[in-house]
C-alpha cells in the first residue's frame, strides 16, 4: 500500500532538488549533506533534459502563484527564462531565497486574465489576496509575461498593476 502523504512529500522534495533550482540556502559557503554527498546550496545550470517542462503558460503562472504563497524564491526562479534569471538572482541572493514576510500573507491567488499573444506568447494577470491578523488586505493585480522556450513556458516578466 502507497502511504500517499509519503509520497506527496517525496515528490515535492524531489522537484525542489532538481538540478538547476536553488534549495534555498544563502550563498555563505553552506553546503547541504544528503545520501553522503555535498550538494551546493545555490542553483546550478541544468541540462535541458532535466528543465521542468511546463505545457501551459497557464501552468507556469499557477506554479509561480504557488512560490509566492509559500515565500520560496526557488519555485519563482526555476520557471523564469534565462534572462529573467540574472535580473532576479542578486535579489533572490539578497532575500536568502525567501520571498515575502510573514504578514502580510497570501491566502489566496488566483488567473483572472490570460491573453494570447501569438503561439510562443502570453500576458497573464493574477490576483493576490492577502491578509494580516487584523483581517483581509486589498488584493494585488500582477501582469506576468510567459514565452514559449524549448517547448516549455517561462516567464519573462512579473509587473504589479497600479
């Protein structure tokens, strides 16, 4: 009989030690034990076969909504383009790969908008519900830029709407 929250848990660790996504340690010299071996606690390149591969942009955005809800840097880095990364590595670097503080916190998001661009290209909007101990904060509109690389979306961009 599978234990199903065994698994769960395994499956999530696993995605969070692919090659090529940070596992969320500041770049201090750190090191991470794991089966005997040493694993660099900062993202490394990873061949293109080991990439998530993300068939939607829908997808993409949901997984980056997750990262944010849960404050981990390394879930929003693993699905940026190449580019993207060097603009955010030094602020995820800054922010010890955790995003957000504990209030206020995301209690929910969700796609509201999703516009095709052409086959390679899409504009998502997403809003962010938060909320304090003292209750439920405005929500957030965010526009996300997605292209379509190696048969995979990335994003490419991530704008807060006024």
């Amino acid at each position: 009989m599978i234990n199903k929250k065994k698994l769960a848990a395994t499956l999530i660790a696993g995605l969070l030690f692919l090659p090529g996504i940070a596992i969320g340690a500041p770049d201090n010299g750190t090191v991470i034990q794991s089966n005997g071996k040493l694993l660099s606690a900062m993202p490394k390149p990873a061949p293109e076969s080991r990439r998530i591969i993300l068939l939607s942009a829908f997808q993409a955005a949901e997984l980056y909504g997750f990262g944010l809800q849960h404050r981990n840097a390394s879930i929003q880095y693993s699905i940026f383009s190449k580019d993207f990364k060097k603009v955010m590595y030094p602020q995820f670097v800054e922010l010890n790969w955790v995003t957000g503080v504990s209030s206020p916190w995301i209690t929910k998001y969700e796609i509201t908008k999703e516009t095709v661009i052409n086959p390679n290209s899409e504009v998502i909007e997403m809003r962010i519900d938060s909320a304090t101990s003292n209750g439920p904060e405005p929500s957030m509109l965010l526009t996300i830029s997605l292209v379509k690389d190696h048969n995979s979306w990335v994003i490419t961009g991530v704008e807060p709407n006024p």
